[in-house]
C-alpha cells in the first residue's frame, strides 16, 4: 500500500509541476513603464490599458499566450529584456542603432514624429500659414529643438512652456496660434478632450516597436503578427480607436516593413 500511495503521489507530483511549467511557458512577461498614456496606463477602474497594451494581449492571444504586465520604470527595460527577467518590453520604445547593437526589434507599428496644433476651427492648416504667428513648445523637448531649427524658414515667434495643460489653456484662448509636440499625445489630447486638432505632422523619423533580447525568437513571432496586422487592418482600427483619427497611408502603423537590423 505504501509502495503504490508513493507512486501515486510521485505521478500527482510530477503532474503538477508539468503543469506549473506549462503554465510558466505560456505567460509572456511584458515589461512596461505604466502611466505612459496613452500607450500603458491604468484606467479609473485600476485595469491596466492602452494602446501598445491591447496589441501585446492581441498578439499574445494569437500565439497562444497570456500576458504579464511588469510594471518598469523605462531606463530599466533594457537591462530587464536583456537578463531575462521580462520576455519583451513596450512604452513607445523609439527603434535606434545604437540600441540594435545590444537588443532587438520587431518591425515598427508607429512614427512618432512632432506635430503642428491649432485651436478647433482654426483657418491655420500648415506651418506655412505660420509667418509672424506664435508657436508653444515645452522646454527642453524635441519640439522645442524642431521649432528652434526652423525658426527662419517659417518665421514664427516661440513661447516656451512646462506642461501639456497650460499650452492647451493659451491655444484654445488665442493667447498662441499653434502647438508643436510629439503627435500621439496631441492626437490623444484632441480626442479625449478636445478643442484642438492635429493640422500636420513634422516628420523626424523616431518609429516606435517592442524590444527584445538579441535572438530571442519571440521577436520574428511577434514581427509575423505584426505583418498580418497591418495586411488585416487591425493595427489601422486600434490607431482609429486611440487616437481618433485614422493613420496615414505611409506610416509604419498601415505598411509592412523588414524587422529592423
């Protein structure tokens, strides 16, 4: 009797634990940097969602996983994919060389580039529109750099500021003619609460994609996913979803494109 409850246990044993590691093998660790909106955030409920959220859970879904989200403050993603510790990370994670030399990529699904904003029912349609008005910038970001380089070509006048809100406050009263930052966030804003609206993007290239370790083969899975995707229009409809517009026909969101190297 002794002899067969042993092996009896030994069998539920050893059940379980090939359980357990099933269960381990079918969980994606995702690392994040939560509070990122509109791309991973919690909702007033204290779900965790958003943009690059809802793809993870898609594509995970499709190879037959569930998701982890492992909350990560951005500076630690890299070092976390690279040990291991998360399978792959998100939060509008800007594809560079630099970055290639130690970590990889899946083909990238959004071009962050800056953008031009005016006030809702604003005749301005382009930076051309531009000579003698003035333009908001936050201090110290990128489109503060891109006003400051193309001062002279369209001849505006810049008004620095420190935060989204007071810029929006001065634009939808008059007090500038336009907003340059990084799109996602103005298209966000726009959307969510309105009185302004996305009048042109500012090309500066940055793509954003979700990082993995060097040969990891999880990247060329989820690269796959990612060309049917934008081939099916899903990755169309979540851009209409967040940001309330549709994305343009040559961006990285609707074309197909080779996993960066």
């Amino acid at each position: 009797m002794t002899s067969i409850n042993s092996s009896v246990r030994r069998f539920v044993l050893a059940g379980l634990l090939t359980a357990s590691v099933a269960h381990a093998e079918g969980t994606l660790n995702v690392g994040a940097n939560v509070g990122n909106v509109p791309w991973e955030f919690q909702n007033a409920s204290g779900a965790t969602v958003g943009f690059e959220i809802e793809l993870v859970n898609q594509i995970a879904k499709n190879l037959g996983k569930s998701v982890k989200v492992v909350n990560t403050p951005f500076n630690g993603l890299f070092a976390a994919v690279q040990s291991g510790r998360i399978d792959l990370a998100i939060s509008s994670i800007t594809i560079t060389k630099k970055r290639l030399e130690t970590v990889a990529f899946a083909q990238p699904y959004y071009d962050s580039d800056q953008s031009l904003t005016v006030k809702a029912g604003s005749a301005l349609t382009s930076m051309t529109d531009f000579k003698g008005k003035t333009v908001g910038v936050d201090t110290g970001s990128t489109g503060a750099m891109w006003a400051t380089t193309h001062l002279a070509e369209y001849g505006y006048t810049i008004r620095e500021y420190v935060g989204l809100n007071a810029a929006m406050l001065d634009l939808k009263n008059g007090r500038i003619d336009g907003y340059i930052s990084d799109i996602p966030a103005l298209q966000y804003y726009a959307k969510t609460t309105g009185g302004v609206k996305v009048i042109q993007r500012l090309k500066t290239g940055e793509q954003y994609s979700i990082m993995f370790a060097k040969n990891n083969d999880l990247a060329k899975q989820f690269n796959a996913q990612l060309n049917l995707m934008k081939r099916s229009g899903y990755l169309a409809a979540l851009h209409k979803k967040w940001f309330g517009v549709e994305p343009e026909k040559t961006t990285s969101t609707v074309t197909v494109l080779p996993m960066p190297k």
